[in-house]
C-alpha cells in the first residue's frame, strides 16, 4: 500500500513538474518539427489551439505558393493568420549541397511571421515571394535564380547579392528584392559581370573596398543607373569595377532617354575599359552627380558627358586620381555648375580637361594636380571651348601643373567673364600659357613656383593678396595641400616661413591709414599612413605698427594660427585685431616659402 501510494505521490509530482514547465514555456513558444501529413483543415485547427511556435515547411510539396499537403508556406500563412506571431522555417534535410523549395504561385508573408532559411536550404521558382516580416538567412545562398523576392521597407537593412549566389544576375535580383533607400551589399572577392547591372531605384550599392572586384566581361556596360526609368538618390561605393578592350564602358547614367539625379560615387576604382570611344564614367541627361575620392585610370576616356545635358555636378576629393587615358581624362559638353577639384590628373595622352559645351554653363577647376596630359603633342592640358552666342564662363583656380607638355597649358574659345588665378607650376613652363579667340578672360600670374630636388624634396613659393579680413575674426589666408598617394606612401616633412605685410585702410587715394608687418614659421610631419602633427607657431618678428593717426585707424596684434581640416589639409588663419574709430577691414600681402622632403607630390599652397 505504501509503496503504491508511494509511486501515485511521484506521478501526480511528475505531472505537476510538467505542467509548470509547459505553462512556464508557452509564451514563448514550441519548436515542432511534423512528422505526419496535415490537411489544410488539420493545420488550422492545429495552429488555432497552439502557443507561438516555428513552422516546418516541407520540401517534397511541389508549390510552396498553394496550400498542397498543407505543409507548404502558404497553407502555414494562411493557418497562422495576421495577428498570431511565428516562424516559418526552410531547413536543409538532404544530402546534397541544397535541399530545394519550389514556388511557382506567388505568396505574402505577413509582418506578424518571421521567415527563417537554414544554411543550405534554397528556394526558387517562377513565383514572387514577398517579405513583409522578419527574415533570417546567414551568408550563404538561399535563393535561386528564377524566383521574384520582394523585401518591404525595414525587413532588412541590408540585402546580400549572395544569397542569390554569385555574378551579374545575383546583384540584379538583390537590387530587385531592395525596398527603395535600401543597401545591397556586394560579396568580397572577383565577381564576373557578363550583363549589365540595372539600376532603376534609389539604394546603396556598397562593396568591401578593395577586397571587392566587379570583372565585367563582354561588349556590354558594367553599371547602368537610370537607363529604363528617370531615378535619383543612388550611392555606388567601396568597390573596384574592371574592364577590357571589348568593353564599351563602366558606369553610365542617364541614357536611354531617362533622366538621373542625386547620384553619387565614392571611394570606387574603375579601370582598363580601353576599348575605341569606352570609358570610365558616362553622365548623360544627369543632375547633382557627386563623384567623391573616384581612381579612374588606364580607359579610353575617364569621365565623358557628350551628349544630353549635365548640371551641378562635382568631381572631388583628395584620393581622387584621373589618369593615363588614350584620349581625354575629363571631356564634358553640355555643362553647367559644373566643379572639378582636389584631383590628380595626369599622364592622359590628349586632354586633362576638355569642355567643348554647345550651351551657355558655368565651369570650375580649383586646386588640382596636372602632370604629363596632352603627350600627343597636338593638344592642350586644357581646352575650354563655348559656341557663338553661348558662352561658357569658368575659372582656374588654385592648380599646381607639372612638367609633362610643350603645348599651351589652356585654350580657350568663346568664353566670358573668366579668370585664371592662383596656379602653379613646377619646374617647366609650357610654351604658353594661356591661348584665347573669342575670349574674355583674366589671367592673374601669381604662379606657385616649385624647385624639385632629387624628386623627393624641394622648394615651393607664393606670393598673393588676401583682402577683406574682418576685425578680430580668425580669417583662413591659404592652405597647405599634401596628396593622398595610392597605398601607405604619404610620408613626409616640411616646414613653412610667411613673410605677411597687414595693412588697414591703405589704397593709392587713401587716407588714415596703418601698416604692421610680421614673420612666422610652423612645420608638419606626417606618416606613411597619412596621420601627422603641426608643430606650434613662431613668430618670428611682428614690428610695431605704423600709423598715420592711431586714434581713426591702427592695428594692435597680429595672430597667426593652424586649423588641421584634414590629414591632407591646413588651414593657415590670421587674426588681426584692428583699432581706431573708423575701423574697415583688414588686406593681407604675403609671401610663403615651403621647404618639404620625402613627399612623393610637392605640398601646394592654396587660396581660398
């Protein structure tokens, strides 16, 4: 009796113990794996009765779009409903390298079911499959290439052209699946591109960097953006796009009739598109285009814009390099608010910058590095080039030009309201320096003068004025460039000495004026890497002011200071603290002398 009464008590515990743990558990739900054949009757009343739980969709059902057997994903759908949370799951049950879904009939899965896919597990078919809940999948494949996925806004944050498997197609079917404003994130590695990649919504189409490798392949263009529809509000970036001599070209946008805005390219390389007319970069039909620290080197032509039309639009950034064309680094028509600055441009066997515009636009150079363009002798570095009745407008500004031509350094024909100012040259001067017909342009000579020593170190001088510096406000006077060189080679030394003559209501007809004058040195070293540190500022000798009545117009201090903006950049700043009670503003006549040693490109001095 008490060994009878003695199992009762451990049974009626057991199932005590047991019930705690189910009820314990059930909010957070069951994972169930079904052995047995449901109908769709059964499923419901399955799913009806049940706590939260994972679905296992089974692979032999011939359409995961229909109800079937009822262990295919619709049947679950349906059976769950669109309140009820839980997962459905594809896993990988065979011995091969996929275990295969096939959806023919498309189907929704509501934002209250996650949809989960085991490593190895794929699903494919002539149906669409859209997503509008949480979606798991790892890194591998787990789509094929016939199925349509749509993904809605903030399923994911980003989509993997992997889990198409690789190629043109896979990157194709992820921008398909991306809601608009999306990410879709290229693989590391080589990925051949034998048709186009077609981009016709605004997304991120991001890369690893270097370590990401798009080979296209064929007498096709690499990345259309555009070409269907008008679009806008794209991002290329962190990823290298190569081509070959049947290639027609790169990245185009804009063509197709279509029109293109807010585009930008970053941090991209693209290169070796050689063949006849191909090129790097197209920009048809396109407005507000940002390409931004772009190596674009060895095609046919760099940067193109022949046909349609191209408004502000701006080529920049310090690692930006355009080079060794078989024809033109940057050739642009029908232009307007067009800039192009802080880039390398060098050794393209015709043009560096060619416009030949057929409108009325307006066009500026600021701050770049030319070297060796125009090498077939029968060209300029740069050709700016309006129409009658439409004149082009531009400036040159801030430029450093190195040895590397024998002909006119700028052509120019039917421009206006032009200036060329602030440039430099190293070494060799071109047989001319400006040649105009139908031209209004100024030409400032304040050239940066630069001597080469053994080819890593030198001496760089400049004179310019700075006007209209306002009292007591730290004002930037000009700039030190050093070049971000490809790899870790941005080492380097230099040092600086600034001759400066302040003066205060000074002009040929003036009166009540005042005058300072002060010397100052500073330094920067830099490493390989590019990181660097400026040495604090001495100043040298400040004379005391002279005045011609203190009590109108005088100045009491001059401060010199540096603004690091950059690794590459610094900003050189006065503060002139002026006095009197007819106080104006402040002109500054310079002279720099910079002294530099192991930089690959000679430093610049700019003004702003």
């Amino acid at each position: 009796m008490k060994k009878w009464l003695k199992n009762i008590s451990a049974i009626i515990g057991g199932l005590i113990f047991g019930l705690a743990l189910f009820f314990l558990f059930l909010p957070y739900g069951v994972y169930i794996e079904y052995q047995v054949k449901f109908s769709p009757k059964q499923a419901w009343a399955f799913v009806a009765t049940k706590a939260p739980i994972e679905y296992v969709i089974k692979a032999s059902e011939t359409d995961q779009g229909v109800v079937g057997n009822g262990r295919t994903i619709k049947a679950f759908v349906d059976a769950i409903g669109g309140t009820r949370k839980a997962t459905v799951k594809l896993l990988h049950t065979s011995k091969s390298t996929f275990t295969d879904y096939s959806l023919i009939t498309g189907e929704t899965i509501t934002d209250n079911i996650a949809f989960d896919i085991d490593h190895g597990a794929k699903i494919d078919g002539a149906g669409t499959l859209t997503i509008n809940g949480p979606f798991e999948a790892g890194l591998s494949q787990c789509f094929g290439s016939s199925i349509t996925i749509d993904f809605s806004s903030g399923v994911v944050s980003e989509v993997y052209s992997k889990w198409w498997g690789t190629g043109a197609t896979s990157i194709n079917k992820a921008i398909t699946a991306s809601a608009a404003g999306g990410i879709v994130r290229l693989p590391s590695g080589n990925v051949t591109i034998d048709t186009p990649i077609l981009i016709d919504k605004n997304l991120i189409l991001e890369g690893s960097g270097h370590w990401t490798s798009l080979n296209v392949s064929g007498a096709i263009i690499g990345i259309r953006i555009g070409s269907r529809v008008a679009t806008g509000n794209v991002i290329l970036q962190n990823f290298s796009l190569i081509g070959a001599v049947a290639n027609v070209g790169g990245i185009d946008i804009g063509t197709g009739g279509t029109y293109a805005c807010y585009i930008a390219l970053k941090s991209l390389h693209i290169e070796e598109f050689t063949g006849v007319d191909a090129f790097g970069i197209r920009l048809i039909n396109a407005q507000e285009i940002d390409i931004y620290n772009c190596f674009i080197y060895g095609n046919y032509n760099g940067i193109v814009n022949t046909a349609g039309y191209l408004t502000s639009t701006h080529i920049h950034g310090f690692a930006g390099r355009i080079g060794n064309s078989t024809k033109s680094g940057i050739h642009l028509a029908a232009v307007d608010g067009v800039t192009i600055s802080d880039q390398v441009i060098e050794s393209n066997a015709s043009w560096g910058i060619k416009v030949s515009a057929a409108a009325a636009g307006v066009v500026r150079i600021d701050n770049n590095y030319f070297e060796a363009n125009a090498t077939d002798d029968s060209t300029e570095t740069i050709s700016i080039s309006g129409a009658s009745g439409y004149p082009v407008q531009f400036t040159l500004r801030g430029n450093t030009f190195a040895p590397g031509w024998v002909n006119p350094l700028l052509k120019t024909n039917y421009v206006e309201n032009s200036i060329v100012e602030w440039n430099s040259m190293v070494n060799l001067w071109p047989t001319a320096m400006v040649t105009s017909t139908n031209s209004d342009v100024t030409v400032i000579d304040d050239y940066q003068k630069t001597e080469i020593l053994e080819g890593i170190s030198g001496r760089v001088t400049k004179s310019f004025l700075k006007k209209g510096l306002a009292d007591n406000a730290a004002t930037t006077v000009f700039r030190i460039q050093t070049n971000n060189e490809t790899g870790n080679t941005d080492g380097g030394a230099y040092s600086v000495v600034v001759h400066a003559l302040v003066t205060h209501g000074v002009s040929a007809a003036g009166g009540n004026s005042a005058m300072k004058s002060l010397t100052a040195q500073f330094g920067r070293v830099m490493n390989y890497n590019g990181t660097g540190v400026n040495s604090a500022v001495t100043e040298d000798v400040e004379i005391a002011s002279a005045a011609i009545d203190a009590g109108m117009r005088d100045i009491d201090t001059i401060t010199v200071t540096l603004v690091e903006t950059s690794e590459f950049l610094t900003d050189v700043q006065f503060t002139v603290d002026l006095s009197g009670a007819a106080i104006t503003t402040a002109n500054v006549t310079i002279a720099v002398e910079l002294v530099y040693f192991g930089f690959l490109t000679p430093p610049r001095i700019q003004v702003p």
